[in-house]
C-alpha cells in the first residue's frame, strides 16, 4: 500500500479546525450585493433569462461530466449504494418532516420549506471523495454512492419536493415541471449524450469550466435574492429565527452523522466502506440544490436556499473534523468490498492539500471542501475510478 505526501503545502490563514470554503464567503458577498443592488425592473427581466440559461448550461456541464457508465460499474457494490440512497432520499426527508412541530416557535414556515428542501437535495460528490480519502474509507465507493445520488436526484429531487411541498414548491403544475424537464432534465440528458465527443475537452479545461459553474450559481442566487427583496420577503427573518435555524440545522446533521456511522456498523459494513457511506449520506448537494430551489420555489427561492447554504459551510467544517480524526485511527485489516471501478490514479487538491487518494477527480461545481491546512497522506484504495 503506497502513500504519497506533497512537499511544501500552502498554509491557510485560518486554523485548521475551522475550514471556511471561500465559496461561501462569495456567496455571502453576492447576497449582499443582492440586498444592496437588487435587479429591478428591465434589470432583472435581464438577471432572469441569465439564470434560467446559467441552470440549463450547470446541468449540461453534469451531464458531461458524469460517467454513467462507472456509476453502473458499481452496482457490484450494491448494498452500499442503496444504503447512500434510503439515507439521501428517505431518512433525510422524514427528519425534514419531523421537524414540521418546530413551526412556528423556531422555524417561519418560509424558512422550513428551505429546511424541508435541503432534507431533499441529492448528496456531494467532490467533498465526499475528499473526505473519504482524507479518513481513508473507500474512495471507489463514495465516487460511485455520489454518482448515483446525482443521477437519481436529478428526478427525485423535484417529485419529492411537489409531494412533500406542495403549493410551496409549485405542486405538481404542468408549468413547474416543463420548467424541471427543459432547464434540468433535457441539458442533463444533452450532456449524457454529448460526453463521448466533449468528454475529453471539458476534462482537460475543467478548471476554467469549473469557475463558469460557480459562476452560474453566484448569478442564480443574485437572481433569487434580489427578487426577494423587492418582494420585502426579508423583514421576515430575524437574527434570532437565524440562530435557532442553525441551531436547528446542527442537530439534523449530527442525527445523519451518527446514523450513518452507526447503522452502516449495524448492517454489517467494514471501516472503510462505513466511512464512505458517512460522508456520502450525510452531506448535501449546494450545486444541485440552487438551481432547482430556483425554478421550483420561484418567488420564494431566496429563503428557500437559505437553509442549503448555512448547511453546506457546517457540514464541511464538521466533516473536516471528523475526516481527520479518522485519518488517525489504527490501520483497518477488514477487507473493502470491489465496487467495480476501474484504477485511473490521481490526485485531489483540496484547496491548498494535494492527497493522494488514487482517484482523478473533476474540478467544477460548488461542492468544493476546504480540508486541514497540514498535509495528509491518504492511502491509495484499490480499484479507483475518475470522479465525473
């Protein structure tokens, strides 16, 4: 088993512990341009057919990325991925509902509709494969478990929210979801197609496409914030409902986190494949997330995405944590089951840390991690696939 430390890491600033993703902090800075500059008027007619391009382009760039095909190779490691699955889209949501007795006396029911909608947001890909490389868990599972959690979110994720949120997220309108099929479904399904022939190409400029992603999210959550605020939909949330929301938030994560752990002990699974299903199964997509909450909350997207957003920054620091801690944990001797996937070695930098995980992720999108500062060498897994 061979491992790989990269000299000279670049140091944050911040302390280890306490990962900020910068993303986030861009995010912030375009809510704040939004509450200062809303788009109004022919500005945002304008801001609005940018979004609704920004979501079709986001969706045809994950459908490019995204092998099918090596997410069906891993069908060999089936329970595993299901388990990710009744996680991602079961034990989520019914906590989403459980906590429909918290309104009104901690959360507004604008601010549990974002709650709920969270609960239903397909899981990571990038941060779970950095994560679960860090920990040292089973890097060709967590590619494969946030492979089909993308793909099936892609359908689930809209139907549960017209179920679960009715009027709130549009219902099951005929409007609402021609809007899913032509500015999610149909640019997803361009990619599919596409990947064989401009497969290679956005591979090799992934950094650049990666930054028209993060680009697309920023100018949708413009879009919604700026909407809600010449709606006066912000007088609603204070810095008090703000707090018991996050509050709120922490203990949904850490419910996720310990029965992630220790369901997938109960069924059987070994260290490796457990810290998989952990990372995979408690984490939420803020890439996938937006763009939907934008076409299926309309006016309402601003405080819908609220929840998503605070979520993704305290699922990171939390798991960064955790992902270390387990990365000093004795060497595991149970064996991992094969997933399936084919070897294609690599390395993932997390901003600022190169680890050696065996894999060649592709860059892009919002689930960016911001791991520990210090270097840490993950051990190369067997049977490694490139990440879409």
């Amino acid at each position: 088993m061979s491992s790989r430390t990269p000299a000279g890491p670049r140091r944050s600033p911040l302390p280890s512990w306490l990962p900020i993703d910068p993303y986030i902090l861009a995010l912030l800075a375009t809510v704040g341009v939004a509450a200062l500059l809303p788009a109004s008027g022919t500005a945002a007619t304008v801001a609005n057919h940018a979004s609704t391009a920004a979501v079709a382009l986001l969706f045809f760039l994950y459908g490019v990325r995204l092998s099918t095909r090596e997410a069906m190779d891993g069908l060999r490691h089936w329970r595993l991925h299901v388990t990710v699955l009744v996680c991602t889209f079961l034990l989520f949501p019914v906590l989403g509902l459980a906590a429909r007795g918290l309104v009104p006396t901690v959360l507004t029911p604008d601010l549990y509709n974002g709650f709920l909608f969270l609960c239903l947001v397909p899981s990571t890909i990038q941060s779970s494969i950095a994560f679960t490389s860090i920990a040292r868990g089973n890097v060709p599972a967590a590619i494969c478990a946030g492979s089909f959690s993308s793909l099936a979110g892609i359908v689930l994720t809209p139907l549960l929210a017209a179920l679960l949120l009715g009027h709130g997220a549009g219902g099951f309108s005929a409007d609402s979801m021609l809007k899913i099929v032509l500015q999610l479904l149909a640019p997803f399904l361009a990619g599919q197609f596409l990947r064989r022939w401009i497969g290679g190409f956005v591979a090799r400029h992934k950094k650049v496409l990666g930054q028209v992603d993060r680009g697309s999210i920023l100018l949708v959550v413009y879009t919604a914030f700026s909407e809600g605020m010449t709606r006066g939909v912000w007088h609603l949330v204070t810095p008090a409902r703000l707090g018991l929301l996050l509050a709120a938030e922490a203990v949904l994560l850490a419910v996720m986190l310990a029965l992630t752990w220790y369901g997938a002990r109960r069924l059987g699974f070994g260290r490796a494949d457990r810290i998989a299903i952990q990372f995979a199964g408690s984490k939420k997509s803020l890439g996938a997330g937006l763009p939907m909450a934008s076409i299926l909350f309309g006016p309402q997207a601003s405080l819908a995405v609220l929840p998503l957003m605070l979520f993704h920054q305290m699922q990171l620091m939390v798991c960064a944590v955790i992902a270390r801690r387990r990365a000093r944990d004795p060497e595991p001797t149970e064996p991992t089951e094969a997933t399936g996937a084919t070897e294609a070695p690599g390395e993932t930098e997390v901003t600022g840390v190169t680890v050696a995980t065996g894999v060649s992720v592709a860059a892009g999108g919002s689930d960016v991690v911001t791991a520990p500062a210090e270097p840490i060498a993950a051990d190369r897994p067997t049977g490694a696939a490139s990440a879409a």
